[in-house]
C-alpha cells in the first residue's frame, strides 16, 4: 500500500492514465502516468522532493502485474518506465535525476533544449509514433512562446498533454505571446485529433480542444501591426 503526503494527490482519468496533481510550494507540475502493455510512460516529472518515491510506489503497486513476493520485480525484472518532457523548467524536470536512479528508465524523450539540461535520453525533433499495447502515443514539437523546444503527448487520440506550452513568456512584470509563435502553435494543435487538452498547473487539468483553440484565437486577435509580441493581461 503507498502512503502519499498530503500535498500530493494521484488521480485516474481512465482506467490507464493517472495524474499526480501539482503543488505551489514547491512548485510542481503535473506528472502523467501511462499504463501500458510493456513500459510505463511518464510524463514531466515534476519537482516536488516526494514523487521520486511517491511514483516507485505507485507504478510498483498498481500499474505493473507481478506475481511473486516482492513488488519490487515489477519494474527491475518488468515493466519499463520512458519519460517524455515537456520543457526545461525546473518544475517539470527536476526529479529526472533521482527517477532514473530509482526505477528502470528505459528512454528519456524530450526537444534538443531540454537535453542541453538533462544529456540523457533521445532528441525529438518531428512527430513519433509508438504503439505500446492499447496505448498509442504520439509525441511532437510543439511552438510555444513560453518555453522554446516544448514537445506534447497524445494519447489514444483522445488526451493531449501540453505541459506549459500554452502559457506567455514573461518579461519582467509582463506576460507576452511571440505573434508569429502562436500562429504556428494555433496551426499545431488544430491539427491533433485529441479532444481534451491537458493543461499543466490548471484546475481542472483538462480543457476542450475547440475552447482552447478559441481562446488563443482570441489572444492572435490582439496582435498589432509591426508588433512582434502581443501584451496578455
């Protein structure tokens, strides 16, 4: 049985995907769980000093099938665990180091500026397709102004994890939105079958593909001309 700290709390969005929700003190994101048939797919990994065990006990206890005495068979001798990353900020990276010392880290995937801080893993570059079991997962880059190199997971066409990507830049007390940046990522995720998009920090987590879309919409709408950021108050 795990034990969480208050402050960390697990949530299922369907019989495969769980979330660890995330914390202000410190600031935290979310970490997404995959259960899938032959790897558990992570991902960020958050900040928060109690996840690197919070998460062994989680995918050692109800997201492998073990037999035997000991559940610690279950990712050593078992299942995998592949991470992908959001970006590089510490909230959704920090635990990196202490994860893979823990568990069986197979792969780490993530876009070239957050392996400048991580130099571990794999690069993403272009869209990836892996068919893991029923879990079909898509990763890509993802144009964002809030953190260059930003890449996404889709899963099963039906969740869309964005970690921060939708979020403006900040220029000392001002949030802005690179004008030519939001249009490609507005061309982006119009593309993505996924009707939830999972929104890193937020509660709730999800938001509806056509409501976000419509928002930033909005936000292009406010572009200036010869201006190439846009002031988001």
């Amino acid at each position: 049985m795990c034990l969480f700290k208050d402050e960390l709390r697990i949530t299922r969005l369907d019989d495969n995907i769980s979330y660890i929700q995330p914390t202000v003190n410190p600031l935290s994101a979310n970490v997404v769980i995959i259960n899938s048939k032959d790897a558990v797919w992570l991902y960020d990994v958050g900040n928060h000093p109690d996840i690197p065990d919070v998460l062994e006990c989680f995918i050692r206890t109800e997201c492998c099938d073990y037999s035997g005495d000991s559940v610690l068979q279950c990712t050593k001798a078992g299942k995998k665990v592949n991470i992908v990353l959001s970006h590089f900020h510490q909230d959704h990276i920090g635990n990196i180091t202490q994860l893979c010392e823990k568990l069986d880290c197979c792969n780490i995937y993530q876009g070239r500026l957050t392996y400048k801080h991580t130099h571990i893993g794999s690069i993403i570059e272009d869209d990836v397709y892996i068919e893991d079991g029923k879990s079909v997962l898509h990763m890509f880059p993802l144009p964002s102004s809030h953190a260059k190199g930003s890449i996404a997971l889709e899963v099963n066409n039906e969740y869309c994890f964005l970690g921060d990507g939708l979020y403006a830049m900040y220029k000392g007390s001002q949030s802005l939105y690179n004008t030519g940046i939001l249009k490609e990522e507005i061309d982006v995720l119009k593309k993505v079958k996924a009707k939830n998009f999972m929104c890193s920090h937020k509660t709730p987590f999800g938001r509806s593909k056509a409501g976000v879309i419509r928002w930033l919409e909005s936000i292009y709408d406010m572009r200036t001309k010869d201006n190439p950021y846009i002031l988001y108050e």
